[in-house]
C-alpha cells in the first residue's frame, strides 16, 4: 500500500517510475501463481475426511456461525439499502460485503493455528474442524451460485451444464485421482522416491486445475484447492510437497499476491459514508458470529474461557477473505 495510490503511487510520475505499467502484468502473473500454491499446500495439509465428518460439536458449531451470521449479516445490508441513502455502488455491494464478512475460511484458519502453534490443542482442532465443515458449505453454496452466474439464462435448468461439471471435477480428483497417489505413492516406498520429476509433475497439476477451473465456471483458486485436498496428507508425497513449498509459495509467491493487492488499493477512493456503512457491517458480523459459536460451545459444555478463544479464532480474516473482494473487484 506503500507504493500504491493510496501513499507514495498517488503521484503519477512517482507511480509509473517505481512500477511501470508493462511491470504489472508480470506481477499479476507472480500474484496468480502465489493464490494458486497457497491453497494448494493448505489443502494438502487438511484431512478432507474431518471436512465432511467433522463430529457433532464442531458440526452444529460451524453451521451455526455460518448460518445464523449470515442469515442476520445479509438482513442488516438489505435494510441499510432500503433506509440510508448511499451511492449506488456501495448499495450493490452491501450484500457481498455481508457475505464475504460471514464466511469462516479454514485456509484462514488453519494458518492461524499453525502460526500460533495451538493446532494441535482442543481447541485448535475445534476450530479447525469446524471452519472446515463451515466451509464446505459456503464453499459449496459459492460453487452453486457461480454456476447459476455462468448459465446466462433465466432457465431454470441451465445452471445443470456448469453445474455438473463441478460435481464431476471433484469426483475425478477424489474418486480417480486420490486413489491412484495414494496406491503409487505409500508410506512404505518411503521419502527417497519422491524425486524433482514427481514433485514438477504435481505442480503441472496444479496449473492444470486452475484452468480447468477457469473452463468450467469456477474461480481458478477451485481447482489447486480440491487437488490439494484429494492429494494424500503426511508422508511421503504430502511431507514432500510441504517442504518443497514451504520456500517458493509461501516466501515467494504468496507475499507477492499481497503486494499485488496493495498496490492496488486507494483508500482515498473510500468515502467517509462508505467507511461508516461499511464498518458497521463488519461490527455487526464481528459480535453476531461471536454469539453465535460462544452459545452452541457452551451447550456442549465447552468452557466459556475455551468458547470464547474458538469464537475469536473463528472471526479471523485473511487471504480468502482477500480474494473474494479481488474477484468482485475484477468482475465489475
């Protein structure tokens, strides 16, 4: 943000000496690849079995902060819509903004628990479980309503085509595609055998489902997410995808997304309006989501000490949260 309109990019000349305009696309090609590689390892790490059963807690935990979040969160943006008077691009985002405050990512989540190094407690694998299960159907629900977008048809059996391409994307990776590495690639073969050859293939991969996301609707975070998932945690192949990435996206890649984005960003674009309309959505998301994880942790007799550190870890907000706005952004 430093170096963006927003600070030091505000001046023209300054703008165009420091990043010129051809340098740009380079950079969004360097953001792409960050995005792509930093869902790809979070989803390599994640046991895609404790997203759809997660146990009874973490279950009525994450739909509750979803649902109940959302459901009040999109109620407060209508009725500001409908009672203050607000510029008509800010009232066509109000919603979205709800949406994406209510959301609870577990890529977010799961890199808070690792960097706090609490993943491992009962709360951390509460909270993992339960943005995990959170997110599966907000996930799923965002997947639906992308391919209702890319039907182009008030038909109400056109969003089948797109539709159906998504439930067979991830039947190929999760049917086909986890069973053979994990029949190739065992525990006992050991670490040795992962060679550079294996590990290039799996990033062609990735690449590979990031288009193909691209072709059939889906933003082209879907596609490295789901390979990530269907591919085999731990040892040898997840231990040596981990490792290999550990470097290049994350110290990499994944900063230049961020810096891509800041680049991007003028806060002088913002109105005071806007910031207060704004803010009192995210407040309100804030407390609702608070509420509505502390009481069901209670209920399963969570103590209220616990129940409120889950609720705070549950409102985390990052990167996901980040590429959402960046995909409104750019399909304005």
């Amino acid at each position: 943000m430093i170096f963006g309109p927003s600070i030091l990019g505000h001046s023209q000349d300054i703008a165009d000496t420091v990043f010129p305009i051809h340098s740009r696309a380079i950079m969004d090609v360097f953001s792409g690849f960050g995005i792509m590689f930093f869902f790809f390892e979070v989803g390599v790490k994640i046991d895609p079995y404790l997203m759809v059963c997660p146990g009874r807690m973490a279950a009525v935990i994450g739909a509750s902060a979803l649902i109940i979040t959302t459901g009040l969160s999109i109620g407060l943006a209508v009725f500001l819509k409908t009672s203050v008077t607000m510029s008509t691009s800010l009232q066509n985002s109000l919603i979205l903004v709800a949406s994406s405050q209510s959301l609870t990512a577990f890529p977010v989540i799961s890199t808070l628990l690792d960097e706090l190094k609490i993943i491992n407690t009962d709360v951390g694998r509460i909270a993992l479980s339960s943005s995990m299960f959170s997110f599966l159907i907000g996930f799923s629900t965002t997947s639906i309503l992308f391919s209702i977008k890319q039907a182009n048809s008030h038909h109400i059996y056109s969003f089948l085509p797109p539709f159906l391409s998504v439930v067979a994307f991830v039947a190929t990776n999760f049917l086909i595609l986890r069973p053979k590495l994990k029949k190739m690639f065992t525990q006992a073969m050991g670490p040795k055998r992962i060679d550079e050859k294996t590990i290039a293939f799996i990033f062609i991969l990735v690449m590979v489902s990031a288009f193909i996301s691209e072709v059939i609707g889906q933003h082209y975070i879907f596609g490295p997410l789901l390979l990530g998932l269907a591919v085999p945690d731990g040892p040898p192949l997840g231990a040596a995808i981990s490792s290999k990435l550990a470097s290049l996206g994350l110290a990499f890649f994944y900063p230049a997304y961020c810096a891509v984005t800041g680049l991007q960003t003028n806060v002088f674009d913002v109105d005071l309006e806007t910031y207060y309309i704004i803010g009192i959505i995210i407040i309100f998301t804030f407390v609702v989501k608070l509420i509505a994880v502390i009481l069901p942790a209670l209920c399963f007799n969570l103590p209220i000490k616990e129940a409120v550190v889950l609720a705070l870890i549950l409102n985390a907000r990052g990167i996901v949260e980040l590429t959402f706005v960046n995909l409104w952004k750019d399909g304005k």
